[in-house]
C-alpha cells in the first residue's frame, strides 16, 4: 500500500496539472452528493446562461474561417455537427459527426485503388495493388481483375 500511495503522490508531483484534476474531481464529487440541493435554488435562467457562456467560451469558432480552405466533405461534417449539436444534444451530434467521417473516408478511399496487371513465365498473371484494399474498395478490386 506504501508503495502505491508513493507512486501516486510522486505522479502528482511531476504534473500539477494531474494535482489539479484530481482536485476537481474530488470537488465534483463532493458537489453532486451534498451540493444538489444548492444548486436546485439557482434559477434554470441563470443556469443557462452559464452555458450559454460556456458555449461561447469554448466553441472554435475559427472552424468556420476554414471553411473555404478544407475539403468540402470535412467543411460539411463541421456544419451538420454543428447543427445537430444545436437542436439535440453533443453526444448524439458526436455519433452523427463520425458516423458521417466515416462513411466520407470509406467513399475517398474506395476511389483510389490502382491495380495492374503483369504476366509471368509459364502464363502466370500478377496482380500488383496499390492503395487500400477494404469492403469499400470491392468492386473497384473485382472490376479490375476482370
């Protein structure tokens, strides 16, 4: 047990960072157990502008002037998230976001399969890919083989 109380006073030691954080999990603990009645009598008003700050506050908003110098694929995957984050909550804005990513990735990446063909001795024929061969790229294989 020494031990172990040893490494982690000397891991937050090297990091204060580390000190800090564990700091406001103890506060975030204590606050959800015994604080809930606090907070019940702040007005909802007065809490939502706090997020409304927060919002403000921590959004990068220098996203959109990247808009116009990214791939139009990535500019739309930070509009509709941005969207939906809105009108739902972050979670789901978040399973939409790479949902969508991924589905962009697959479409990209299914275009850029190169295949070409060698023969060898004795009628052997070679195939030689280049790019990556997954599910979205089947087709595009199976085609070339042709």
């Amino acid at each position: 047990m020494d031990e172990l109380n040893q490494r982690i006073n000397s891991s937050l030691k090297d990091n204060i960072l580390s000190g800090l954080t564990v700091g406001q999990g103890i506060a975030n603990v204590i606050c959800g157990l015994f604080g809930s009645s606090l907070i019940s009598i702040i007005p909802i008003s007065a809490l939502v502008g706090i997020m409304f700050i927060v919002v403000i506050s921590t959004f990068e908003w220098s996203a959109f002037g990247l808009l116009t110098r990214i791939p139009k694929s990535d500019a739309l995957i930070i509009i509709v998230v941005s969207v939906v984050t809105v009108f739902t909550n972050l979670a789901i804005s978040v399973a939409i976001g790479t949902i969508f990513s991924a589905l962009v990735f697959a479409w990209n990446k299914e275009k850029k399969i190169i295949a070409t063909t060698t023969f060898e001795e004795k009628g052997i024929k070679v195939y030689k890919l280049e790019g990556p061969l997954f599910f979205g790229a089947a087709k595009d294989f199976s085609d070339s083989l042709e």
